[in-house]
C-alpha cells in the first residue's frame, strides 16, 4: 500500500523528454486563456460585436475538435515526435499571423490555423506523456494536467501585460514561446517507433460507439458548454481593463492548477470517481447559476469566476484519467475520440453566449451555461457503472505501476550493494 502512494503521489520526477513536451504543453494551452483579457479591447479597436469576437473561441476549438480525428492518421505514419513538431510550427506560424492581421476576420481565420496545429500537439502530446512518464499512468495525468493549469494560470496574466500594451502582444508572444517549446521538443524528445498498426481517419469515430468514451465525452461536451461560456462571454460584463482582466483570469487558471493536482485526486480518493464527479458538476452548475443571477454585480460576478477554476481542474482531472482508462482502444485513439466530442462544446459555446446575450440580455447565457453543466450529470448517470469499472481499472494500473517501481529500487540497491561490496 506505501508502494502504491508513493508512486502515485510522485508525478514529477521525470525524464528531460517528458519535461520538454509539458513545457510545450504550457505554452500551447496559454492560447486558452491568453485571448481573454484583449476580448474587450478587440472588440474596440476593430468595431466588432462581443459575438464575432467570441469566434476567436469558435474557430480554435471547432477546428481543433474536427482535426482530432486526423491526429492518429498523421502521427502513426510521421510518428509521435515529428506530428508533435509540426503541430508546435503550425501554431508558431499562424499566432503569429493572428498578431499581424487588422482585421477580426483576419484574426478568427488565423486562429482556425493555429486551432489545426492545436490538435496536432495536443493528441499527441498526451500519449507521449503517458508513454514516457515515470510513475505510472495516474503520474502522467496528473503532470499534464498540471500543465494544462498552469499554462490557462499563465495565459491570461500573459495576455493582460502584453495586451496592455497593444492586442497583437498576445499573438506574438505565443509565437515566440512556442518556437522556443519546437526547439525543446526537437532537442529532447527522442523519435518514437511508429505504431505497427496504421491509424484510419475513422478510427476515433468508431471508437465512440463505445458507450463509456461517448458518454464521457457527451458529458464533456456539457461541461465545456458551461465552461467556455463564462471563459469566452464573462470578460464582457465585468467591464474591466485589460491588466485588471489578466489578473481575474489569472487567479482563475492558478485554481484550475492547484486543483486539478491537489484536489482531484483527494476528492476522487475519498469519494470514488462517480460522487466525486457529480458532486463537482453540481457545484459548478451553481456557481454558473451565480453568475446568471449577479451578472450585473461586478464583485459577485468575479468572485464566482475565480472559484470555477477549482471545478474546472477537478473535472480535468478526474475525467481525463477516467476517459483513458474506461475506453477500450489505444490512449491516442481515445484521446482523439474524446477532444473531437468535448471541444466541439467548448467551440459553439462563446459564440452562443454573444448571440443570446444580443437577444435575450446579459444573464441568459449563463442560465444557459448551468442548464448544460446540469444536463451533463445526466447523461453521466447513465454511465455509472462504466465509471466503476474505470476506477476499477485505475486500481490495476496504480497497482501495477507501484509494483514496477519497487522492483527497480530493489534493483538498483542490490546494484549499489554489489558496487560496494566489490569495492571494499
């Protein structure tokens, strides 16, 4: 049992590899978070309504989304590092471009680009992770994750400074961070073996006939619909400056961080994954509620966006780890089936708010956002059973994983008593 905990509870030490492709994966999920702080100002400067603005979202994650299902075709005939690296320089190409457009549609054209190479890393940079971590596979969730947060913490701090002094900052730094993320990855990650079994286009569509991946995502999806709302359509209300939106936001993603590392797994440890993810659920439809009801109320309005980070790390977690575990395909494949369902949520999501917030005022999209948060524990009851054999499985795994490490202590102090034996 001390085996077990201590590999579990030990997701850091790792290999350079590994540490290269999580610097990376800070860098590319900054693009979550970098644009809200200048969401206001965008709308400003290029006479655009909250709802066109809100397409920066759209058209990141809606192409994210769709390229997901090209992940598994490209990276297991380019294999895993080259796929990693050419997602890495689509992205350094058109943050970039973004950063030099003067139009909105300029901007949201380019960030359909970026969104593509988005996809590319981010698939693949998850099954690099859990291929090559120490620790075993709840470790290797829990370092992505980690990364995930602190890149949506960096995000928007990154995004107010630089916003502050013109919108482009943002895309241009991106750019810049990932060219150095591209170096890293080519410098350290060594070339993996290709898959034996080429992947189909079709594979992750079919992978989601699969009642536990497609309830899993359907609930993401839910959950997404609620989380990019008050991500994409909050900055609007709270009528804020651009620095002063960057520290909101950053306070936000360090939650999203701390939680998704300290919190899920105590949560999920003391609850099982089912309660725990209900429970989560529940607690984040009411805070969305909140929202809806003191839309107008600044100070409400920013405490109850700050406190959704905690939900949005938890659920992160738990659910990654449960979707990888419960799918019964190849981690890629799954990963790929469950980002093509979860970000086609989080995409429509912005774009709804701004058009229901034209038509029906402030607060509707946020009644909306907690329906949908709402909603997803319903289809997640339908699974139930599924989330105990998830957790069943993720027993075996941990199980497994401390029995692998404990050989090789043994191994390398029976290593170290011959190399003292010999010489004394």
């Amino acid at each position: 049992m001390s085996q077990h905990r201590t590999a579990a509870a030990n997701p850091f030490r790792q290999p350079k590899a590994v540490w290269a492709v999580a610097f990376a994966c800070v860098i590319s999920f900054m693009g979550i978070g970098l644009v809200d702080p200048i969401l206001p100002s965008l709308s400003h400067d290029l006479h655009a309504t909250p709802s066109q603005v809100s397409l920066l979202f759209t058209s990141y994650l809606v192409v994210t989304a769709v390229a997901m299902l090209v992940t598994g075709f490209v990276s297991s005939r380019i294999g895993a590092k080259r796929t990693l690296a050419a997602g890495l320089a689509v992205i350094v190409v058109f943050s970039a471009l973004a950063g030099a457009s003067g139009s909105i549609s300029g901007i949201v054209g380019f960030r359909a680009g970026w969104g593509l190479g988005n996809a590319l890393f981010i698939a693949t940079s998850l099954a690099v992770i859990v291929g090559s971590a120490s620790g075993g596979f709840a470790g290797a969730v829990i370092l992505y994750e980690t990364a995930l947060g602190i890149g949506i913490a960096i995000g928007p701090l990154l995004g107010g400074e630089l916003g502050g002094i013109s919108w482009r900052g943002p895309f241009l730094g991106v750019a810049v961070l990932m060219a150095v993320a591209l170096v890293a990855t080519l410098a350290l990650v060594r070339p993996t073996p290709r898959p034996e079994r080429r992947a189909s286009v079709l594979d992750p569509l079919k992978a989601l006939r699969h009642r536990g991946l497609l309830t899993m995502g359907l609930t993401a999806l839910l959950y997404n619909w609620g989380f990019f709302t008050v991500l994409g359509y909050a900055p609007f209300p709270m009528d804020l400056g651009t620095h002063e939106l960057g520290y909101v936001f950053t306070g936000w993603g360090v939650l999203v961080a701390v939680f998704s590392v300290f919190g899920a797994p105590r949560l999920q440890e003391r609850l099982g994954i089912a309660k725990a993810l209900y429970l989560n659920l529940a607690l984040f439809a009411a805070d969305i509620l909140a929202i809806a009801l003191f839309t107008e109320d600044r100070t409400v309005l920013i405490v109850c966006v700050v406190v959704a980070g905690a939900f949005i790390g938890i659920n992160n977690t738990i659910t990654t780890q449960a979707v990888m575990t419960a799918a019964p395909v190849e981690r890629p494949t799954a990963s790929a089936a469950y980002g093509f369902v979860r970000f086609i949520g989080g995409g429509l999501a912005p774009y709804a708010a701004g058009r229901l917030a034209e038509h029906s005022g402030v607060h509707a999209p946020f009644y909306a956002g907690a329906a949908a948060v709402a909603a997803g524990i319903l289809v997640l009851a339908t699974g139930h059973s599924l989330l105990a054999q998830a957790e069943r499985n993720q027993r075996e795994e941990a199980a497994r994983a401390a029995a692998g490490e404990g050989q090789r202590e043994r191994l390398e102090d029976r290593a170290l008593a011959e190399d003292v034996g010999s010489a004394s």
